[in-house]
C-alpha cells in the first residue's frame, strides 16, 4: 500500500511593539514674571576720594556688597516633567562692556561719562559671579518647582541674586561729585530644570537700579554757586524767521563766569563746557520754553558751544589765586522758522568744569 504524505501547513503570528530607541526626557525652560519685571533699588551711599592723584583715569573703588529691600516675585516657568530641585540665575545687562580687568566686566553708564560700573551676584553658597554669565543653580531642599505653576521667589536681602558687589572704576578725572541716579546696572533671569536651560527668557525677573555718588578732593565753584541770569532785553517775533539764524538785529550779549578752585593744579587742563535740554530742532541750542525759541551760548570768539557735547568745550587755566574769568556770549535763534508767540521766555543751562 503506497503511503502519501500529507503536508502539514500552519501559521505562525508573531506579535511585538516598538519602542523609540530615545528616552522621553523633560524639557527645561525659561521662568517669567508674573505681573512683570520687578525693579529692585541699591543704595550705594556718598563715597569719598580723599588722594588727588587717585582721581585718574584707571582708579578702581573698592567693592562694596548692597543689598536690596526685602521682598518676593512669583515666577512661572516654561518646562515639561518636574517637580524640580533647581531653578538657576543668570545675570545680563543691556549696559556696553567698555573693560575687563582682573575678571570683573566694567560696563560703560550712559548718563556718566566719568565712571564705570562692574557688578557681581551672589548664589547659593555665596559665591559672586560677574555679569553677564550663565545659568548659575540655586538648590531647593527638596523637588519643589513645579512647571506651569507660581513659584515664590525671594529678593533683596542676602537671598540668592540679591545681593550686589559692586565696583566703580574712574573712567577720566573729574571735579567735585560724579553721581548715580537711580542708574540702571543689570538684570536677573530664571530657567528651572535638572540643568540650566540653552539661554535666558526674554522678560527680566528683575531689574536692579543703584543711587550714590563719588566725590573727589578737588572742587570748582562756578560764580561763588549762584546762578548768572543774562538778561536778553525785547525782540520782535517777526525777527525769529528762519530756522537756525539769530533773531535779526539782535547782538549777542556777552558775560563772564567767574570760577575758583581748590586742590586744582594751576597748570591743569581745565575745561568749560555746556548741558542742558537742547532743541530737537537746532541741537545747537538749549530749548527755551517757547517752542520756537532756542538759546545759543558761545566762547568769546563766537564758537558756539554745543550742549551736552564733550569735545565743545572752552578752555581756561587759572591764576595764582586758582581763580580765572571765562568770557562767552550768547543770543536767541529761531528753532522751527515759524514766527513765535509773544512773551516772556526763559531758558535754562547748567556749566560744567572738566579737567585732565
């Protein structure tokens, strides 16, 4: 009997998944203020250089720390994952870097031309870091920051990011006080993340603003500190008619500032010069209160001396007694070419003393 053989056929279904050879890893992110930027105020106090040969170009001031008054910021951050131990500093300032000396970055101040600022923050453990510089932790005691969520920060006092060491360095010599008014210096950012995030967010935790001022030993009083008013006597408007031109027929009425000094060598380079609101029509000119009516003021040559210009200047040395007469002149120009309304104007300049 022939034997057959019969094939056996079965099937053979396999199942499985696939997995992303990747970790699912959480995200860091840069944290945001609620409500905004916070500004924050230190006050840096009056300090005192007693050396005149320390008012030079180069001179560094010691540090001082500063700290702000105390209070708080909510902060949220943009993350995946969490909770987290680590929220991280960061330190910037929109100030142009000028100098770098000894690690500290000396950061030119737009409103003072006599000064530079370096500023450090401190972090946990107390360690300063001198801005701008990146993601710096500040470790919580345990996994406390959450993403999407308000997180309290503390500010001012010793608290991280708080508290300020500051260095002013003398960027050139000057006479009596150079100040800081409310001057602006740097901000502080957050991220949150077991590391610190690619960069900083665009919005500011805080924004940190230092008061003080430098005096030096030597001082000039200009015209024993009284004003000098210059009396320009009765135009007619329709002499103001174009732009730029002193009123027609007017003749330019000149005066003296007297100065005196002290701890000033007689022989230094001692410079006059002019600030105030000029006219955003004719910058030659301080803005007087009538729109059309600006106010030039000259050397005794007729150079006009323009405003809140360092390299227009007079100048002058002093006598045996540190005392000199410094002669100018001054007269009214149109500013707009349109004929001004009657009546009284007034303007206001301030004279200022520069010296190497």
């Amino acid at each position: 009997m022939m034997k057959k053989l019969l094939p056996l056929m079965f099937s053979l279904l396999c199942l499985g998944e696939l997995f992303s050879g990747a970790a699912h890893a959480a995200s860091t992110g840069p944290c945001n203020p609620e409500g905004g930027t916070v500004p924050a105020s230190y006050d840096y106090g009056p300090k005192e250089i007693n050396d005149p040969d320390d008012n030079a170009s180069g001179t560094l001031i010691p540090a001082i720390e500063l700290q702000a008054p105390n209070g708080s910021i909510n902060i949220v951050c943009s993350c995946t994952g969490g909770p987290y131990q680590w929220l991280w500093l960061w330190g910037d300032t929109t100030l142009p870097l000028e100098d770098t000396i000894g690690g500290l970055n000396f950061f030119g101040i737009p409103s003072n031309e006599y000064l530079q600022v370096a500023i450090e923050s401190n972090t946990v453990g107390g360690t300063y870091y001198s801005f701008p510089f990146e993601g710096k932790h500040n470790s919580s005691s345990s996994k406390q920051y959450k993403c999407g969520a308000s997180n309290a920060i503390a500010i001012g006092g010793t608290h991280t990011g708080s508290l300020l060491r500051v260095t002013l360095r003398i960027k050139k010599s000057f006479v009596g006080n150079s100040y800081l008014a409310n001057t602006y210096v740097g901000s502080t950012y957050w991220t949150i993340g077991d590391v610190a995030a690619p960069t900083h967010g665009a919005v500011a935790a805080v924004d940190m603003f230092i008061s003080g001022s430098v005096t030096v030993p030597q001082n000039c009083t200009i015209n024993a500190g009284t004003k000098i008013v210059v009396d320009l006597g009765t135009s007619f408007n329709g002499d103001f008619k174009t732009a730029g031109e002193k009123a027609k027929n007017f003749t330019p009425k000149t005066f003296n500032v007297p100065v005196e000094c002290n701890d000033v060598n007689a022989y230094a380079n001692l410079h006059l010069r002019v600030q105030g609101r000029a006219s955003s029509d004719r910058p030659e000119a301080i803005q007087s209160d009538n729109d059309d009516v600006g106010i030039v003021i000259t050397n005794s040559d007729g150079t006009i001396l323009k405003p809140n210009d360092s390299t227009s200047y007079v100048p002058f040395a002093l006598d045996g007694s540190s005392q000199a007469n410094v002669t100018l002149q001054t007269y009214p120009i149109s500013t707009t070419g349109k004929m001004p309304s009657e009546g009284t104007f007034t303007s206001l300049a301030l004279l200022r003393i520069d010296f190497e």
